[in-house]
C-alpha cells in the first residue's frame, strides 16, 4: 500500500531533519560507477538522502540493504557512498538514478521526490527497513554516516552500524543477513572464521605445508586495510607471515600509495621497502582491490595486476575442474582495459572463453552471473568469482560422497575455494588468500606466475573535454559512435602502428575522457595514445592546452 501521504507527521521530520543537512544550492552530482564521489563537504545532504533510500530500497526488496560511506582510492579530502542490494550485489540500474534524483532535489523539492519514487517503486511503506552501514578511515567518514543514519532514522527505518569496515566486509554482511546465515555469520568474526577457516585447510594441503614460511609484504594504503588485517591476525595459519606497510598511523590516505597508484604509475608504492624478489601487494583505501608486484635482482619493477590474477585463478581452476571430472560452464569476464596478452594467453592458452564488458563492477559481476563459474577482474586489481548454485551444490556433493579419492579431493579444494572467495565483490583481503593459496598449492613464485605471458605495452591518458557526454560509444566501450568522424580518425591511426588497438570514452568516475593504446613497443602505444588524445581534443570539445607528448 502506498500510504507515505497519510504519514504527515513524518514530512514534518523529514524537514526538520533534511535542514540539518541542507543541499548546497545548484550543486548537481550522478550517482556513477562507484555510487557518488566528490569532496567530503559537499556529501553531508547527499548521505542523508541515502539513508533515505536505503530505507526505502529495503521496503521494496523486504530485505536488509547496505550503505557504505568511502571514495575508494580517492584523495582524503574526497568522499563517498554508495548502496548494496541483498544479495551483496551493486545497487540495482533502475534505483541509481532514483538515488540521483534524490540527491539533486533541492530541500524544498524533497518531500515530492520521495513520495515519487515511493510511488513508482511500489514502496511499502507498512514494512519494516532494515539498512546496514560501514565506513572507511577517512576523517570525514564518522560524520557522513551519521548523516546516513539520520535518513534511515526519519523514515522509522533499522540500522546497524558496523562502524570501521572494509567495502567487501559491508557486502557479505548484507548477504548473510539476506541469506539467513546461509553466507556465514553477519559479523566480522563470522568474516574472519569463514575465511581462515578456508585457507588453513588449503594450505595444509600445499606441498611446501611446514617446509617454509609464505612471507608478504602489503602496502595497506593508509587506509581500513590495515585495521582489519590486523583483526585478522591471529586467525592466520602460521605458514603465511604478513607484513603491513602503510597502516595509516603515519601518513595519508592513498598518498603516493595503494592499488590504484600503483596500477597507473607502474612503480612501487611509498613507505615499502622492497627487497629482491620479495613478494608484495597493494590494497586500496577501501580494500576492495589489490596487485601483487615485485622487484628482480636487476632492479626492475614487475607489476602483475588484474588480469594476470584472473588468469592465475582460471588456470587453477579449470586445472581442478578437470580432475573433478565435471565439464561445468567457465568463463572469464574482462573489460576493454584488459591488456590484449592476457586476452590472447586465457583464449589460445587456457582455452577459457573471455568475454568484455563495459567498465565498472556491476556489468562483470552481472556477466559472470551467466556461468557456472565466472571469474572477472578489472585490469586494476577489482574482481571475484562466481560461482553458480548448481556449481556451488555439485561440488560440495562430490567432497563429501565421491568414492573416487583424486576426485573427491579436487572436489575439496574447489569447495574450500568457494569459501574463501568472497562472491559477493571484489575483495583484497579475500582475494589475497586465494592467490596465496594457489601459489602454495601449484609451488609457484611470484616469477613463475608472472611469466605466465608478457603485457603488451600500454598507455592510459586523459584528456579535458567541456562535456564527455558527447562521446557515446559501443561494442563494450570499443568503438566511439559520437562525435561524428572520431571513430574513423581512431582506426586509421590504429592502422599506422602493430599489433595496435585503441579506444576512448568518458570516465563514470571522473570528470574527463579517458584514452587507452597499446602497440608493438611502449615508444608507439605512448605515441598512439597520444594522437588519439589530440583526436579527442579536436573533436570532442578539448578543454584547456592540447595534450602534450608523452
Ligand atoms: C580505467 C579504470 O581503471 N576505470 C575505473 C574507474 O572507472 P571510470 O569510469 O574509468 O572512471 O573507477 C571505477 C570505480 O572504481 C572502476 O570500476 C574502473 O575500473
Ligand atoms: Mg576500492
């Protein structure tokens, strides 16, 4: 029953409330890829309305939704927040733009959109909301989920507050509450039970089991990262020894540091002291990605990022599968950044079929879905994998009932995989572990996996435009259909370079165009990148100086 117009006295609250986190006049912002983002003091009315939606989200779905406050790899200054769907899954398309038209009402407009989207949602307003909500460790976090507990408050809506969590941790907890326990256990212990639980018995399987000790160095990126993995310490094995590198008790958050920095400057992060050969990792500010690099004896840095993790995760994978004896439907999920060689390696080599996507998690995520076993990764280091419930039934029955012992076994290792994988999202801690786990598993070294096949030279750029908008693209973001002549430009310098390809489009996360080559030798993907960038700059509207040489 829609009856929010007979609940007068709670419009009434509503006001009182929303004027404590008034909506700076004019300020327009879009819920994107990643939810909303922008500079903390900018957020406070935008949380509120968030609580809003969450508890409004969760009368329609019956269900308990998720709201997190972080900006992820942004600068400290910056902020964010975005919602979880029941099962630990993005917030569904047909909400954002409800969450970005309620940001954008303007305080007296409020009330109106609220009874709208009520209305268009079907939204009963007799059925209890329940929302959960975490934070990062950005200094203005504290505050800003106040504000989300202010909207989930004035709409007589439930709340947990799990306070200091990592993104992935705030998705399963939404997931084992949806799931009645199903998932595990709606608590970080449950999270860390179920996780080491996992991990010990696969490395008690691993041949170097009691030999020596695993030992990585992580780069927490100043951020929830290092909380948590220092919760989790004393469920650790023995057999694998952490170190944690900017633990955020000296400098700032994803300063010169974490995941994302890394990727994009191919260089080790500050604060890490990296010997030879050691094995490291970075997490981002909300730990929901992570890359693995290492220095060799020469002194060169070797990034392995994203998709050499998927393609370590498919190869062991595929490798169990087979000894299972089951023919279940696997796939890898990438986007149009994955770098070429890791396309070629998992397609001819791995013979997994690949498909991409447009970016941004939930358009994996939502393809993996497809398979019985669906393992995506964006090139930076965010991904998981799925697997079906079918799959998930199948194998649990096979390592408890298989009479065939190497079969049996597999089935066991599988099994122990899908409990340590968190499927609800991409997930540093989680993800760490299952490659820990299969590095001890397969004997191999950071090397050994990273010479699995060699990237093809790249070259991501930016470039200001008045309004990206006016680039629309196709073929998951391969191909620009407007403005009118750029693709056509785009080809014909592609044609000027081997083993070439470029694309652009507009970031969902930033307010510029983003360029993407690659070329027989890094001189070319540079100078493609950049003539494609000036391409853009010419017709797309460029903003400011043209783009420079690289
Ligand atoms: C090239 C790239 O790394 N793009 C990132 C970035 O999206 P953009 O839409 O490109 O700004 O942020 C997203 C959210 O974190 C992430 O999913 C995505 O992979
Ligand atoms: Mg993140």
């Amino acid at each position: 029953m829609l009856c929010w117009e007979r609940r007068e006295m709670d419009f009434e609250e509503l006001k009182r409330y929303s004027a404590l986190h008034p909506k700076p006049a004019g300020l327009t912002l879009q819920y994107g890829t990643a939810g909303f983002r922008s500079k903390a003091q900018q957020l406070e009315h935008v949380m509120f309305r968030m609580g809003l939606l969450a508890a409004l989200r969760s009368r329609a779905m019956g269900a308990t939704i998720g709201v997190m406050v972080t900006a992820s790899h942004n600068p400290e200054e910056d902020n964010g927040v975005k919602l979880i769907d029941p099962l630990g899954e993005m917030l569904h398309p047909s909400w954002e733009e409800y969450a970005t038209q309620l940001a954008n009402a303007e305080d007296q407009e409020l009330q109106e959109i609220v009874t709208e989207i009520c209305q268009k949602a079907a939204v009963n307003q007799r059925k209890d909301a329940s929302v959960f909500i975490g934070r990062d460790t950005r200094p203005s976090s504290k505050e800003l989920s106040q504000a989300v507990i202010d909207g989930i408050s004035v709409l007589g809506g439930q709340y947990h507050d799990y306070g200091l969590v990592t993104t992935p941790q705030l998705h399963y907890m939404v997931c084992c509450q949806n799931t009645q326990g199903q998932y595990g256990k709606p608590t970080l212990e449950g999270y860390y039970q179920k996780l080491s639980k996992a991990f010990t018995e696969l490395i008690k399987k691993s041949l170097s089991s009691g030999e020596a000790q695993r030992q990585l160095k992580i780069d927490c990126a100043n951020g929830i990262g290092a909380l948590k993995l220092a919760e989790m310490e004393t469920y650790f094995p023995k057999e694998v020894q952490v170190q944690v590198y900017n633990d955020g008790t000296k400098e700032k958050l994803n300063y010169l540091c974490g995941a994302d920095f890394v990727k994009v400057h191919q260089k080790p992060p500050k604060g890490l002291d990296m010997k030879p050969n050691e094995s490291c990792c970075s997490f981002d500010g909300d730990a929901d990605r992570i890359v693995y690099y290492y220095k060799d004896t020469a002194g060169h840095f070797h990034l392995i990022d994203g998709d050499k993790i998927a393609t370590l995760i498919s190869i062991f994978l595929k490798e169990l599968l087979a000894k299972m004896g089951q023919t279940l439907k696997m796939a890898v999920v990438q986007t149009a950044y994955a770098n070429g060689s890791s396309t070629r390696y998992l397609e001819e080599t791995v013979k997994v079929p690949v498909h991409c996507v447009k970016t941004g998690v939930k358009h994996l995520h939502h393809k993996a879905q497809e398979f019985d076993v669906g393992i995506y990764f964006e090139a930076n280091g965010h991904g998981t994998v799925l697997f079906s419930k079918a799959a998930e039934n199948t194998i649990r029955q096979l390592a408890k009932e298989e009479k065939d012992v190497a079969k049996r076994e597999a089935a066991k290792v599988l099994e122990n995989m899908i409990d340590l994988i968190n499927q609800t999202v991409g997930d540093a801690i989680s993800d760490m572990l299952v490659i820990e786990a299969i590095l001890a598993l397969k004997g191999l070294t950071l090397q050994q996996w990273d010479a699995l096949y060699n990237d093809f030279p790249s070259r991501l750029l930016k470039v200001q435009v008045a309004d990206r908008q006016v680039i629309d693209t196709t073929d998951a973001e391969r191909r620009a259909v407007t403005p009118p002549g750029l693709q056509e430009k785009i080809d014909a310098l592609v044609k000027k370079y081997k083993l070439s390809r470029a694309f652009v489009r507009p970031s969902g996360t930033e307010d510029i165009v983003r360029v993407y080559a690659e070329a027989d030798t890094q001189e070319n993907a540079d100078a493609l990148a950049h003539e494609v960038s000036l391409a853009v700059y010419h017709l797309a509207g460029g903003k400011g100086a043209p783009p420079q040489p690289i």
